[in-house]
C-alpha cells in the first residue's frame, strides 16, 4: 500500500511542477509581448506624426501651419522611449522625426524636466536616471 500512497504522490508532485514550470513559461512570454506591443505602438505613433507631417507640407499647409501645444515634445517623447539605452542627438532626433532642428532644439531646452543631456546625447529624463547615467539633474546643459 506504501508504493501506491508513493507512486501517486510522485505522479501529484510531478504534474504540479510542470503546471508550474507552464505558468512561468507563459508569464514570460506575456511579459515579452507586452513590451513588444508596447514598442509597437510606440513605433505607430512615430509613423503617424511624420504621415501628418507629410500630408501637412503637401497640403501646402507647411507654411506657418504650427503643431498643437506639446506635439513635438511627445513625438521626441515617442522616438526616445524606442531607444533607451541609446539616447539621440539633436541631429538625430530632427533626422528620425522629420521635425526643424531648431524646433528639437527648443523643445529640449523648455523640456529639462523631461529631458536630459550628456555628452550631446539626450535622453528622457526617468529612463537616464534610471539607467545610472544621471549624476543629478543640476548637470543639464
């Protein structure tokens, strides 16, 4: 009777360490595709601005026509979220997103809260500091 009680307990212990192992598996996956999609969206949203950008200029809505208050800064925001670790010059930034290099200038410079810059580097401000890149924000240019 032991080797039955023993056998069957094996069997139960067994086939719980797999569900487990199951559980962890899919967890991890989901975890992947989360940031996947998130990058996804990320990514639309970038391909969206600079479609509107288009349409703008050849609509010849260009000249003088402004973007919406906070505009640049989420399509900076956007681009610079696709590359953490990186970070982006200026050049770069205006390159990526279509915008003026002035206008990437600009909304650097209003934006320290949000951005930071190291060696003509920028960065988000959360994801820099997070990355132990930041020594304190007095170091902003």
């Amino acid at each position: 009777m032991v080797s039955r009680h023993f056998d069957e307990r094996s069997l139960i212990a067994g086939t719980i360490r797999d569900i487990e192992g199951s559980i962890d598996r899919l967890e991890a996956d989901r975890q992947e595709l989360d940031t996947e999609l998130d990058d996804k969206r990320r990514r639309l949203q970038v391909w969206r601005s600079r479609l509107a950008e288009i349409d703008r200029r050849s609509d010849g809505g260009d000249k003088g026509a402004r973007r919406r208050k906070g505009e640049n800064r989420q399509i900076i925001v956007t681009l610079l979220e696709a590359h953490p670790e990186r970070g982006m010059t200026m050049a770069k930034v205006a390159s990526a997103t279509g915008l003026p290099w002035s206008s990437v200038r600009a909304t650097f410079k209003r934006n320290t809260e949000t951005f930071i810059e190291r060696d003509g580097i920028w960065y988000l401000q959360e994801r820099h500091a997070a990355n132990g890149r930041a020594e304190d924000s007095t170091t902003q240019k």
